[in-house]
C-alpha cells in the first residue's frame, strides 16, 4: 500500500469500498483493526491531528491506517503541513484522505482544490463517473460481491427508476433481497418492481394527492424528496396533467355534461372523475386555467435551462394556494 493516498469524485459508494478494500488488506485479522485503524472527519480534525496520527508508530500491527473522511473540508491554511508530510511520509502508516466531491476545476469548481497540489499526483485517482450501461455492470458485479446476482433487466430498471446513485442503488438492491426472504438471492424484475417500484408510485401518488388537498407542507415534503431519484421533467408532466384533468372536467360539468360521459371522454375512471370533480369545484374555471398555464411557463423554463428544484417548488406551492 502507498504510504498516501488521496480518492477524490462523487462516488461515496466506491469511498467505502476503497476504505473497506484497504482495511482488509491491511489488517486481515479482524481483531487488529481496533488498534491499528483510526478515521478522521476532514470537517472536525486539523490537519496536524491527522498528520500527529499518521507518525505515530503501530501497536500490535505491522501498519497503520489513518484513513480521512470528506477530506476536501480540510482548511486551506494547512496545507503546507499535509504537503511536507506527504514528502516524507511515514513508512509505517498509510494515510487514505477520501473526498465524495471532485478536486479537480470544473464545472463545480473554478480552481483545483488545495489537497492536489499537497499530495503527489501518482497518488491521487480521481474516480471514474459511471452512468448508463457502465452503471448498470458495476451494480450487477457489486452485487455478487454480496452473494447476490441481479438480471440485466432488473440492473436497468433500478438504474431507470432510482438514479446513478451507487449507494442508493446498492441500497435498493438490498431491500429487494431482503423482501425477497432467506432465498432471495437473485433479484429479477419482479422482485425491483414489487420494492423499488411500489415504493416510486406511492410517493408519485402522494403528491398529487396532497396537491389536490391543497396541502402545501405535504406537498413540499413529498417534492423534496421525489426530486432525489425522480426527473422533474416526469413529475411537472403528472402535474400538468391532473391539472389538465380538472380544469377539462370543470370545462365539461360548465356544459352539464354527466360523470359517465366525461369519463367516457377523457378516458378516466368515473370514481376518479368524481373524486377530482369534488375538488377543482372549489376553484373557478378561470383559476383552474391561470394553474395549467402556470404548468405550462414551468414546463418552458425548465427547457431553457432554469434551476429544476426551484422551479418545481414554487410551481407546487403555487397549486396548493387558496386561489
């Protein structure tokens, strides 16, 4: 192992896995890690603690690990104590810094972070970003590491539905086994469906729901935390189009058209017709109209490059006012 080591990208999954892999490697007696590993928080420890640790000679081990968690919120001001220590590290100690946001100068980021000018470049690698088919490959191949074997098609639903959050697919992966009972060690798409799906419909449903109620906190929360795994541009399209459906059935009552043959119209249950009926009636029809226009100025922003979550959050709070 180097005596420094610097992982730096958006991967939280791979940093865990990185330390695990090198705590293993180092102490292959899971006794020994006690005394022989010890973990920082780079937004709680100086750099000298860190650096105090690292020197230290190993106890009962033939190394040490100091490894460094969030690494990139490690103060500027020392970086002129990591970099002599990286220059003449100690041979007995191996010093991991991970960092889940990149170092590099970017899009995030208009000049490198400090730590890749403190810490050799043949010691830093910087994560790959993985997405799509590569995505899909890593979760199936992460997860027979677990003695799970997940099909093709479920790895490509899970990518679809959750994001390219390794931790949070990983995580989805484990909950499909575990609903699966003790024999459920390969997961198809049955088994993503009937956790990760059930799961993605209820929280779609409890948004326009709340919406419907008029319920702005509900409505927020749920928002918040559908746009961690949903795209926006899916949840503005079910709120357009309920929108849509109570404006139309409110249209079509003003004509003195039935339950049945409004249903019969928009192709929509007539418990649904009535249910969605009761509500928009509070509002006028010009009400209903000023709310799908609004639908549909957000639906034009966010093509043209607005920010997703503002625009979805005043759009929700918007449908939920009492007007």
């Amino acid at each position: 192992m180097p005596p420094v080591a610097l992982l730096h990208g958006p991967d939280v999954q791979l940093l865990d896995d990185a330390l695990a892999a090198v705590t293993r490697r180092l102490f292959p007696d899971p006794g020994t890690r006690a005394t022989g590993r010890e973990v920082f928080d780079g937004e709680e420890a100086s750099v000298d603690a860190i650096v105090q640790a690292a020197q230290t000679l190993p106890f009962m081990t033939a190394t040490r690990l100091v490894a460094v968690r969030r690494a990139w919120a490690l103060p500027p001001r020392d970086a002129a104590g990591l970099a002599a220590y990286a220059r003449a590290p100690n041979p007995t100690s191996c010093l991991l810094l991970l960092s889940e946001t990149s170092l590099a100068a970017g899009r995030e980021r208009r000049t490198e972070h400090w730590l890749l000018g403190a810490v050799p470049a043949a010691a830093t690698v910087a994560l790959p970003a993985r997405e799509g088919r590569t995505l899909e490959g890593w979760l199936r191949q992460r997860a027979a590491a677990e003695g799970l074997t997940v099909s093709e098609e479920a790895a490509r639903l899970l990518v679809e539905w959750v994001g390219d959050d390794p931790a949070r697919l990983l995580g989805e992966v484990r909950k499909a086994s575990l609903a699966g009972g003790p024999e459920g060690r390969t997961l198809g798409v049955r088994e993503v469906t009937a956790v990760v799906g059930e799961q993605r419909l209820a929280g779609v449903f409890d948004l326009t729901r709340a919406v419907g109620r008029r319920d702005a906190g509900a409505a927020l929360r749920t928002l918040d935390r559908l746009l961690a795994t949903e795209e926006p541009m899916r949840l503005l399209a079910l709120l357009t189009g309920e929108t849509r459906t109570a404006w139309s059935i409110a249209a079509l009552r003003a004509r003195g058209q039935s339950t049945e043959q409004i249903a019969r119209a928009l192709r929509r249950p007539p418990a649904v017709v009535e249910a969605v009926g009761r509500a928009a009636a509070a509002l006028p029809a010009a009400a209903l109209a000023r709310r799908l226009r609004r639908c549909w100025e957000v639906e034009d922003r966010l093509k043209s490059g607005g920010e997703a979550r503002a625009e979805m959050t005043a759009l929700v709070a918007d449908l939920c006012a009492e007007r």
